[in-house]
C-alpha cells in the first residue's frame, strides 16, 4: 500500500514538473518513480551534454536499514564497463609502439605460443574464445598466470572458427598483456596511466584487502543476494569486470574521452576506437576496438553495458555532441534501456540536448 500511495505522487508530482519544463526536476521524479517501481535499492546517474555535467545525482540507498543514502560517489560494481579501460590502457600501449593490434598475443604471453589469436580479435571479440572459465573467490588465491592457462587448456585449444562471441575471456587475456608489456600489474597500470589523469579519485579495484569494494550490495528484485550466489571478485578478471566505481569519478573520465583529451590517449586513436569492424549480433551493433558502435537516426553513438549478477551499469555516448549517460545500480533487474530513453526524451523535449 505505502509503495503504491508513493508511486501514485511521484506520478503526480512527475505531471507538475513536466508542466513547469524544470529539466531537472522532472528527470529525479522520473527517475525516482522508476527506481522504485522496480525495486531497484540503489542507483546514481550522471548526464553529460556539450562535454559538461548538467546532471549527477544519487538515489535510494546502500544499505539495507535506509539509512545511508546512495550519492554522486557511492561505489557500484560496474561489471563490463570496465572493458573500456583495458581497452584504453592497450591503445595507450600501441600509441608508445610497445605492440601493434594485429600483433600475436602469443608475442607476449608464452602460455599461448601455439595460437594464432591477435590482439585486434580480443578488443573485438572475434577471436572465438568463449567463457568457459568462471571467477573464482579470492582467497582461493588462483594467479593471473594459473588463470591463463586454465584458458589455454580449455578454451585456446577447442577454438572451432573466429567469429564474434562476446568474451570475459577475451579482455582479461588483454589484461595480461598489458602486464607484460608494461613491467607492472595490470591495476597498476590503469590506475597510474588513466584513473589517476582522469581525477578518478575513489574508483579503483578490490584486491581483497584494500577499501575498493562496492558499497551498494548485489540485489535483485529489492532482495540481497545470497553471499554464496554473489559474483566473486577475482583479480584475473580485473581487465573484464572488475572496476569499482562512481557515477562522479566516471563522469570525469568520460569528459576527457568525449573531448579527445590527450592527457589519456591522442585525438587520432579516439576516433580509431569508435570505427566499425566486426558486426555484433545484436542488430545493426557493431564492435569498435572495446566501444559498441552504431547509429541511430543519422547519429553516431557509442556504448558499453555491464551487467554481472546484482549489478547493471550503462554507458551511452554521442561522440560527436560530446552528450553522454551514465547509470549504475545494484540490482539485476534494472530496465537500463527504459531508464536512458526516459532520460533522452526529456532532455530532448527541454532542449538540452
């Protein structure tokens, strides 16, 4: 009853603020209403127009009492998101010519010496590697190299045809050559090379120890998931899922992405990353070098999901407008793609964008 009396205002008061054109106003109503039609506990959005945050906003909260509420730097796992900065960190590596794309990953790491995998086919997902390995808990204390050759033994060695299959597997092989190529560990590496030049001040990643973790718990349908059923963290899967992150700290990342800032990577190699080159199957999606590209309506975007279980993270980007959407939540059932058209709509609507 109580939650059905709150939707019923928040539709009311949606109505009100729609009338009075307040951008802002009717972008938290709505975005609230939907929050808690879907028994979502946690949510941040950020909104970038021209390159400036116009909008970044918490919601509901991080723990189950309702007493600490979620804000602009509350930490969610933002699962495949964080493909983006293993992406980045490979093309930073190809801009100081320590490896090319359509370099044999075997160059780098022995384990797949007799392979013929590229560096290219990772960041696309077209080597035909599948996930058959699974994360592990950390204090099982498998290393990045044992991971590797589980990889090797099982997947590397049944590979039928390289076609495109969406692949964890894929990225966290990435990760690996980045430590190779650089000297240091791949956390250290993004860490010094992108989080740290981006102002990323509180994202990072949980090795167990440290205070990186997510503050909003794994949910779905409003309810905690069981620990047992919770998606481990496993470092070997740092270059894939593993970044934990705000919408604050992501929205300045973004900013110098979308601006082609070159305090992370050169002008040219932005733009490289966002050209076509294998055909997902997902519609008329195609793969960019980490960045899922198409267009819609004669516009460019750029994307990325992430979705791990009792996380749902979205990023949607117009490169060429400089506007971007960042949402991350704590529940498996959130209705990413319905929370960015309501958003889009009203920007729209009130000429924000």
């Amino acid at each position: 009853m109580n939650k059905l009396i709150i939707i019923m205002l928040l539709t009311l008061s949606s109505n009100v603020v729609a009338n009075n054109e307040n951008p802002h106003d009717e972008l938290t109503v709505t975005l609230e209403k939907i929050r808690i039609q879907n028994d979502i506990p946690a949510m941040a959005v950020a909104i970038i127009s021209s390159g400036e945050i116009i909008y970044i906003k918490g919601f509901g909260f991080i723990d189950d009492e309702k007493i600490k509420s979620a804000t602009k730097t509350s930490l969610f796992r933002v699962a495949s998101i964080s493909k983006l900065f293993t992406a980045q960190a490979i093309m930073q590596l190809v801009e100081d010519k320590k490896l090319k794309l359509n370099d044999n990953v075997s160059q780098y790491l022995s384990t797949f010496e007799n392979t013929d995998i590229t560096i290219k086919q990772l960041l696309t997902h077209s080597s035909g590697l599948s996930d058959a390995i699974r994360p592990v808990k950390l204090d099982a204390k498998r290393s990045q190299q044992a991971y590797l050759k589980s990889v090797q033994q099982t997947t590397v060695n049944n590979l039928v045809n390289k076609t495109f299959e969406y692949s964890d597997t894929g990225f966290n092989i990435l990760g690996g050559v980045i430590s190779a190529v650089s000297g240091v560990k791949y956390e250290e590496y993004v860490i010094k090379n992108i989080l740290i030049p981006a102002g990323m001040i509180k994202s990072n990643y949980f090795n167990g120890f440290n205070e990186h973790f997510a503050e909003a718990p794994p949910t779905k349908h409003g309810i905690l998931i069981n620990e047992k059923k919770q998606r481990p963290y496993d470092l070997s899967f740092n270059p894939s899922e593993g970044l934990v992150a705000n919408v604050s700290d992501l929205s300045q990342w973004l900013k110098l992405t979308l601006a082609n800032d070159s305090s992370i990577l050169k002008k040219q190699t932005y733009k490289d990353m966002l050209k076509p080159q294998i055909k997902t199957v997902w519609g008329e999606i195609y793969m960019g070098l980490g960045w899922q590209v198409y267009k819609k309506d004669g516009v460019n975007v750029a994307r990325h999901p992430g979705s791990i279980r009792g996380y749902k993270s979205l990023i949607i980007t117009y490169p060429e407008s400089e506007d971007a959407i960042i949402l991350l939540t704590n529940s498996s059932n959130t209705p990413r793609w319905e929370i960015a058209k309501s958003i889009t709509e009203i920007l729209k609507k009130t000429a924000q964008w």
